[in-house]
C-alpha cells in the first residue's frame, strides 16, 4: 500500500512524462527542413516558404553592375564559308546586279554541331616470313589494339562521361548512340568502359587520399544511398578543390576505420557533428548551417527569444570575419574574447529557459540517454563544443558551414533520384571512383571528358603533379 506522499510523486512524475511526450510530439509536427536537417524531399505538400538566413542586401536581382557575363561571339576563322549572291537588286526596282562589283561582305556565323558519325580507323600490320625460322611474323600493333574489332577511346570516355558525369541510364545512354552515330552499344560495353577506367585510376585514388591527408582543413560528410536493395552510406571528404567518395555499409566507426584516410589527417575536420568524428585525432570545426537551423526551430516554434539572439550574433560573426579577412590574418585577442561573452551570456539566457532535467529522488535509473526537448539538447551541444562551433573564428581558413562537402553529396543524390538505386555494391564502387575523379578534374578547372579519355588510355591526371606540370 503507498503511502499518500508516494502516490503524489508518482503522479508528479507520471504528469512530468505525459507533458515530455505531448512536446516531443509537437516539436516532431513542427520539424520542416528549413529548421533542421530533415530532407526538403520530405517535407510532402506542405513546403515551407523558402527564407534565406543572409537577409536582404539592397541589390537588384540578377548580375551586378561589373559582372563579365558571356555571349557568343564570332571567330576570325571559320570552318567552312558560304557566299550567297545578290543578283537582283531587293530595293524594288527590280535591276540585275549581276555584273556589278562587289563592294564589300556582311557576315553572320551560325556555330552548329556536325554530322554525328563514329569513324573507322582500321589498323594493318605487315606480315612477313622470317628467312631463318621460316615462320610468318607480324609488326606489333599500336597499344589498346587488342581485339579484332572494338571501340575507341575517344568513344568510350564518351560513354563514361554520359553516364558517370551525366547520370544517362545505361539503355538510354546505348539509345542515344544509335540515334547520333547509328551504333547501338550494350550495357556490357559501357560497364567495361567503366571497369577499364577505374583499374586506371589507382594512382588518382592513391594520390588523393595522401592529399586529403596532408590538407589542413577537411569537411566530411555521410548520406544514406540503396545499394542492392540495402541501406548503404556515401562518405565525403572533400575541399575547394579535391573531392574522395567511399561506399561503406555502415556510417560510423566501422566505415572511417575501413577507409583509413581520417586516421592520418591531423588537420581541422568540419563536421556536423556526428559522434564518431569525435574519436579521430583530428581537431574539429562544426557546421553552423545545422546549428542555425535548429535555432531558428527553437526560436519560431518554440517561441524563445534567445535563439533568435544567438542566430543574430553568429550571422554578424561571420559578416565581420569576411570583413577583417581583407585586411587582417586574424581577429585581435580582445575581440575573440568578446565573441566568447557574448555567446556564454545568449548560452546562460537559454539555460534560464531550459533548465537542466534533475532526477527525481529515489527514482529509478533508467538506460540510455535522459529524455529532453530539442532546446535543451541544442544548449547541451552549444555548451560543450563551443570551442569547434567558434573555430571559425580563430582560424579563416575554417569555412562557417560545411556546405562544400554537402554540395559534394547533392551530385550522387541526383544519381539515385535517376536510377533508384545500385544494383551492386561494385557498381557503386565503379561509379563513386570515377566521380571523385570527375568532381576533381571540375574543380580544378580541367576538361572532365579529357581527363576520362586519359584515363582510358592510362594517363590519369594526379593530384598535385599536374599543378607542377
């Protein structure tokens, strides 16, 4: 029998709990991907009105005033000229201008496409009978002629880039041959010209992973992708100007390990905050876009003004940063230190509003992580990672979000909105090799089907010797 005192604890707490749950509902209602890292493809009909974190500028939409902008302009020399007559003179009169003088031409260019058609090179090597041995011999054929009748490199690298940079499923990919160049091509062959590609690419996949080591700030990233009908996870490392996918079919520790590039890198790594890059030797920068999405959560659903405060004052961090990036390496000691007040002081406003959960007495513990709301589960992050949330501040060459590896990502989340999923886990590993190797070469300015076709051939371009090139 419980005493009176026992039954009121035990309502209080069970209140307590039914209250937890009706605001852990809400809050879950409320969830959109504007203010969280739920993905815009699952927001259903009801999207949220789009509203940019940057605020108004004052410009006009469209280019800027100096911004170059690019037109179609003529060549000095054109491929072909056509001359077209004046023999009847078009003011009306009739007159037959045919044996007067050309005064002078006007020009127009027309830049199109020529006929579609694949050329056949056939090769021939003599065939001779040696005087000693008496047998036939041959000359040796040129390097890549290897069967009697196959496709060229020209064509092949085609082929990848169609399907690998473009994301053409393959029967269309074979359509598109025929329709342009009359040559139907099966799966088969653009898998092989796949399959060639990547063997070619080991010294690219060798010499990236040793530069994504030696970088000094990495972002990284994680996305869910189906392969074979199972949930698989994309890894992302990538900068400005290198990009490394890796297939894995777990996402944490397991797969970092697996990979082994995290393990040499002793850089700063921007994350989003993902607990097994907590593990790495590495020092670490953390997303701000995620962290000012769930500001904003808190601030309009839950209606708490401090992360409204918040949100204003890492904007206006970040606005001064681009500002003193121009003309300094860095901010004085004394504004760091004031940065860092003002943030704890917001911290405390918040924690005023969302005081940490103190277990009842004698209650019983339970397993697992203690139930809370998203506020205080963003103050207790806020709190212990000040250091990486602020980073950006003490060091420019941290960028504010972690845009750059999520951007990476946005590419292969085309891909399976095209095709649905991989049907292997090799021919995800064929494609995420080639696109590494694609998303390099871009950012880097390069030609994208030039460097399929030197891989073809096996001459990749490699990180760090073609700048010395």
């Amino acid at each position: 029998m419980k005493t009176a005192a026992e039954l009121l604890d035990w309502g209080q707490r069970d209140l307590d709990g039914l209250v937890s749950y009706c605001l852990t509902l809400q809050e879950r209602v409320a969830i959109t991907s504007r203010n969280s890292s739920k993905p815009p493809s699952q927001d259903g009909y009801s999207k949220p009105k789009p509203k940019s974190l940057r605020g108004k500028t004052g410009k006009k939409s469209g280019g800027q005033p100096g911004h170059p902008g690019t037109t179609l302009k003529p060549v000095e020399k054109p491929d072909h000229t056509e001359v077209h007559p004046l023999s009847i003179c078009p003011c009306g009169c009739g007159t037959d201008l045919s044996a007067q003088p050309v005064l002078s031409y006007e020009s127009r260019q027309v830049f199109d496409l020529p006929p579609q058609k694949l050329v056949v090179t056939e090769h021939r090597v003599e065939v001779k009978c040696c005087p000693l041995s008496k047998k036939l011999v041959h000359a040796p054929w040129p390097a890549g002629i290897t069967a009697p009748v196959q496709y060229g490199p020209h064509f092949l690298a085609w082929l990848v880039y169609m399907n690998v940079q473009h994301f053409i499923p393959l029967d269309r990919i074979g359509q598109m041959s025929f329709d342009q160049f009359g040559h139907y091509v099966s799966d088969n062959t653009i898998l092989t010209a796949m399959q060639t590609t990547v063997r070619q690419l080991a010294p690219f996949s060798q010499a990236i992973e040793t530069q994504l080591a030696q970088e000094p700030v990495l972002n990284a990233d994680e996305s869910g992708i189906r392969v074979a009908a199972k949930l698989h996870w994309l890894h992302i490392l990538s900068t400005p100007k290198w990009t490394w996918y890796g297939v894995h079919a777990k996402r944490g520790g397991e797969a970092l390990a697996a990979f082994a590039i995290l393990s040499k890198f002793m850089g700063r790594l921007v994350h989003d905050c993902w607990q097994p890059y907590f593990d790495l030797l590495c020092l670490h920068a953390l997303c701000l876009a995620h962290i000012l999405r769930e500001l904003i959560f808190i601030h309009e659903e839950c209606g708490q003004a401090w992360a409204k405060k918040l949100t204003d004052l890492l904007l206006d961090m970040n606005q001064e940063r681009e500002e003193q990036k121009l003309h300094a390496a860095n901010f004085p000691p004394e504004r760091l230190h004031e940065w860092h007040q003002q943030y704890q002081g917001i911290l405390h406003e918040g924690r005023m509003v969302n005081p940490p959960i103190i277990p009842m007495p004698n209650a019983p513990k339970k397993r697992g992580r203690k139930k809370q709301t998203k506020a205080q589960n963003l103050l207790d992050r806020l709190e212990k990672h000040e250091n990486w949330i602020l980073a950006f501040l003490h060091d420019f060459q941290i960028p504010f979000t972690n845009n750059q590896a999520e951007q990476d990502a946005r590419m292969i989340k085309v891909k399976q909105k095209v095709s649905g999923s991989f049907r292997s886990f090799e021919g995800a590993k064929l494609f995420t090799t080639i696109r590494s190797y694609i998303s390099t070469s871009r950012k880097q300015g390069r030609s994208v089907f030039q460097d399929i076709k030197s891989a073809i051939v096996g001459n990749p371009f490699i990180p760090g010797v073609a700048e010395s090139e």
